[in-house]
C-alpha cells in the first residue's frame, strides 16, 4: 500500500504550490489584458476626439477682409424714396468690384475675376441686409467687414499654399521699373541666392521623381500590352493593341527625356532656373513692395512688380527676403491672390471673427454661409414627434406585458419579436416608412413627421424592454402590500408600481433616444437629404436632421465643409453627451435601494 496523505499535504505539496503559481500567473495576466484593452480603448477615444476637435476647432472662426465701399445712391436708390423693395433688389456686387478694382488698378479681365473671388458669394447680399436696416447711410462711404471666399479662408488658416518665409543677407540692388506690371531685376552680392536657388533645385528634383513614376506606370501599361498581344485572336485586334503599345512606349520616352532634363538641372551647381506653375512660387519683399520671381540666378533675381516699391535704393538683408509658396498648380489660391492678401494683411484689413454663420444659418452651397441651424431644428421636431409617440406606447406595451398580460404563446410570441426587432438594421425602419407613410398614407415626403414616426418605430423596442425591466425590479412587496390594503390592480400599478420603475424608465427612453438621434440612414430613405435652405417651423415642413447634415457636408468636395463637418459632429457629440448625462443624474437622482 502506498503511503497516506495528510489533508494538509495537499495544500503544501510541490505540485499544489506549482498549480497555485500557475493560477495566479493566469490571474495576473488576464489582468494585464483587461488593463490593455481598456487602454487600447482609451487611447482610440483619444483619437477619435482630438482628429474631430483639431478640424473642428479652424470653423470657429471666418476670414473678413475690411474695406470701405461707397454706397452710391444712383446704383443703391435712384429714386431716393428709400423703398425697400428698391434697396434689396439693387446690384451691391457692384458697389464691392468697384471698390476692390480701385485698390487694385491696372487688371487684366482674368486677374479682376481672381480678384472679386477674394470676397465670399454672400457678401453682397449681407452689405444689402445691412443697408436696408440703415438707409440713412445712403450716398457715404463706410468701413465694411466683407466675409472672404472660403479658399481665403483656408489660405490665410494655413491650409492652403503653405506660405513661409526664406530669410536672405547681403546688399540688394533693385534695377528697372517700381510700379505694379513692371518688370525689375535685383542683384543681391555675397551669393545670397543660394538658399533659394536649391530649393528650386530641390524642387526639380522632386518634380523628376513623379515624372519617373508615371513613366514606369507606362512601361508597366506598355508590357501587360505585350501580353495581351500573344492572346490576340483578330488582326483588328492586334493592329489596336499595337497602336496603344506604341503610344505607351512614346509617352514613355518622352517622360524619360523629361526626367534626364530635370535630374541634370537639379543637380548642376550654379545657372539660372526659369520658374512657372509646376514650382514653387518665389516672391521677394523690398522696399515696402512685392516682386513675384519669374528667373533665379546666383547673384540676381528677374520679374514681375506685384505690388508697387517705394523706391529703388539699396536694401540691406535684413530689409528684404523671400517667401515661399507651394506650385501654383497645387493650389486653388494664384500668385496674385497671394500678394492681394498679404497687401491687405499688412495693412490691417484681414481679421478673423468668430463664426456665427455656424450657428445662426441654415445649409448654403457656399461653406463660409452655410450653419446647422436647419438640422438642429429638423432634428428637434423629429426627436419631438419620436418622443411623443415612442415613450407613451412603449410604457404602456411594458405594462401591458409585465402586469396585464396572460401568460400565453401569443404573449410570448410578441416578447420574442420585440427582442427581435431592437437588433433589425435601421435602414429596413426606413424602407417601411417610405413604403407605408409615404407612398401608401401620402405622408410629407422629407418632413419631420414621418422621420420622428420611424425613429419612435426603431426605439420602441429598446423603450419597451427598458420599461420592463424597470417594472419588473419593483419589489413584490410593494404591490402585495397596495392589493392587500384594498387597492385595485389598476391603482396598484398606477400609484405604486409606475411611479417607482419611473427613473428606470426614463433612463431607458433617452438612452433610447439617444440612439435615435444619431441615425441616418432610415431618414435618407424618407427623402430628409433634401437641400434645406429655410429652417423647418412644424413637424409637415421639409427638413434634415444634424446626422444627415454631416452626412450631407462630407461628401461635398470643398475643403472647407471637411472643417464644418467636423464642427457639427461635435454639436451632434454634445447632445449625446448630454442625453446619456442626464440618463446617468436621474438613475442617480431616484434610484432606490430595496
């Protein structure tokens, strides 16, 4: 017989020792995966909320470029009766491009259109809004802050050309014209065009490694041709994949010589560069004015005056230097909106308000005008009619079910299928109410009305389930104590039972409409992704909602809806915050422990 074992040796033993290291080694570790994840979690938070906050953050303000305009009378009120139908029908364009062509005279028709552009298309119509409101300013000139295009805006944000200054030393000798459109050369001692001169360098060579890129696409193009070729069934075939090969090859070549062009250029010392769209833009500030650099050479410089000198003496380097654009080809600002800009910022006439178009406008075509006021308000009455109809329905199925309802297989059978429908994708919610609202109860197509019926039909599920479940934690005690004082069945739930599962239910409802407020496909189905300019004033006015809104913006191709959207989706965050707050403070508030 073997030896016997003491119940205390199976706890001391080697192996039981073993076995507890082992279990608390697989303890700790599980720890540490927890501990990973909730870190993962955190720092992919983290991420999302500052990718949105530092876009969202540029909207916060909008570009004005301040400029007196004169208010002529014969182009504003010819009559002078100061009628108001007169007054907001006049050209006030007019009025600006006026302004604007006496601050920059001299200018081609090309150059004017990039030069109205400065100004935002909604100018016009703000400086008539505010004439109107003061038309004894009629005949003066006045100081208005005209809002900037929003390309302006996004220049002067940095976010668009990439505008940095190059300093430069030595003595700076100017020689020809020193008026706007004449051409000037400034020779500069002590080789002080190096610096910029290899960044043109730098920026061939730059230009010859896309070139070689797109080349070897072709030579690839060229090759999948040859083998294509082999399998050729026809003659007509062939002769077309002959063809397309040859023009490959040509295209090839011709991209391979460029490539060897540029590739000698960026690499030999010294000579001369001859810039143009596809580099970088040089400008140089001397003597108060702007020469935009048409030719780089070791000791000298060639262009065009941009904006006129003051004179021509000699500059010492710390009196003159470069600023650097990226090509004008990579950019929807020109050269000469460039210098326009910077001629007005030195003289105080761009600043930057906060942007209240965000907040007090509706959708606009034009970034800089357009607001979330029509989707905070479509939204509003849409999570208004959801509300109505989803919480008084829900509770009521919930008590029906938890408190009046037989325990049956139709009972149970619509149990399981309200489970059923809280996990149904909410495009289906959506289809159901274009079929049935709109084309069969000829509902208002993309009104309020129909978006808050199907989102109360997506949260009555999560509505019902929550209210049962908060009817279900009220103690047995309280109802057997109501039925055995004399109270109904009805007064028990009533007076009883509802108002101890309210903060339950509650909860249950904003959490539920929390959800409804983020959604956005069952409204696209109903037609909410209409162009709403108009804020919505009722429930059967067409509207869209803030999810729809930012689904709207980010597919708009302008950059500066990319920040807008960005700034709406922090609204739309806000408000979930909020709603899921307030969930958590009435839990808090009137929650009872039993």
């Amino acid at each position: 017989m073997g030896a016997k074992i003491h119940k205390h040796d199976l706890h001391t033993s080697a192996a039981a020792r073993a076995r507890t290291k082992k279990r608390y080694r697989s303890q700790a570790m599980l720890k540490l995966a927890g501990m990973a994840a909730i870190a993962f979690a955190a720092l992919a938070l983290v991420a999302l909320v500052y990718s949105i906050v530092s876009r969202a953050v540029l909207a916060r303000t909008e570009t004005y470029i301040t400029q007196e305009v004169t208010l002529d009378e014969s182009t504003i009120d010819p009559q002078g009766k100061r009628n108001p139908d007169t007054l907001y029908s006049a050209s006030y364009m007019r009025l600006i491009k006026k302004q604007l062509r006496h601050k920059f005279p001299g200018l081609g028709r090309s150059e004017k259109r990039k030069l109205y552009s400065l100004v935002s298309a909604t100018a016009p119509f703000e400086l008539r809004d505010y004439v109107v409101a003061h038309p004894d300013l009629i005949g003066k000139t006045i100081s208005y802050d005209l809002l900037a295009d929003d390309d302006v805006d996004l220049y002067m944000k940095g976010k668009i050309g990439n505008v940095r200054q190059l300093r430069a030393n030595g003595l700076a000798h100017p020689v020809g014209g020193q008026k706007t459109g004449e051409d000037i050369t400034i020779y500069i001692q002590s080789n002080a065009l190096g610096a910029g001169l290899n960044l043109i360098k730098q920026a061939l060579g730059e230009h010859a490694d896309i070139l070689e890129k797109q080349a070897i696409d072709l030579k690839r193009a060229g090759l999948s041709m040859a083998a294509k070729l082999k399998q050729a069934s026809t003659e007509e075939e062939r002769a077309k994949l002959l063809a397309q090969q040859k023009r490959y090859e040509n295209q090839y070549q011709f991209l391979m010589k460029k490539v060897e062009d540029l590739r000698t250029r960026s690499t030999a010392s010294g000579g001369h560069e001859a810039l143009n769209t596809s580099l970088p833009s040089l400008f140089l500030k001397i003597n108060g004015g702007m020469i935009k650099v048409a030719e780089i050479n070791p000791d000298h410089v060639k262009g065009k005056v941009m904006h006129s000198l003051k004179s021509l003496a000699d500059a010492q380097g710390s009196n003159w230097f470069f600023m650097v654009a990226t090509p004008e080809d990579n950019r929807k600002i020109s050269d000469n909106q460039i210098v326009w800009l910077d001629q007005l910022q030195s003289e105080g006439r761009i600043k930057k308000s906060f942007n209240w178009h965000l907040f007090t406008s509706a959708d606009a075509s034009e970034p800089e005008e357009a607001g979330i006021v029509g989707g905070l308000m479509g939204t509003f009455w849409t999570m208004l009619v959801t509300f109505l109809l989803s919480f008084p329905i829900g509770v009521a199925a919930a008590l029906y079910l938890e408190e009046f309802a037989p325990k049956n297989a139709l009972t149970h059978f619509v149990e399981v299928n309200i489970n059923n429908l809280a996990a149904v994708p909410s495009i289906v919610f959506g289809l159901l109410g274009l079929a049935v609202f709109v084309n069969f109860f000829g509902l208002p197509y993309s009104s309020s009305l129909v978006g808050g019926i199907v989102l109360s039909l997506m949260t009555l599920p999560t509505v019902i389930i929550a209210s049962r479940a908060a009817i279900k934690a009220v103690p047995p005690s309280i109802k057997e104590a109501a039925l055995g004082i004399g109270a109904s069945k009805m007064q028990t739930v009533f007076q009883h039972v509802l108002p101890l599962a309210m903060p339950g239910i509650m909860t249950g409802s904003i959490i539920g409409m929390a959800q409804a407020l983020g959604e956005t496909a069952p409204l696209l189905m109903i037609g909410m992704v209409a162009f709403i300019v108009d804020p919505p004033t009722a429930v059967t006015d067409a509207a869209s909602s803030l999810p729809v809104l930012i689904y709207l913006w980010a597919d708009r191709a302008e950059l500066a809806f990319d920040q807008r959207t960005a700034a709406a989706i922090l609204v739309l965050l806000s408000f979930l915050v909020l709603m899921n707050g307030l969930a958590i403070l009435l839990r808090k508030r009137f929650e009872r422990r039993w």
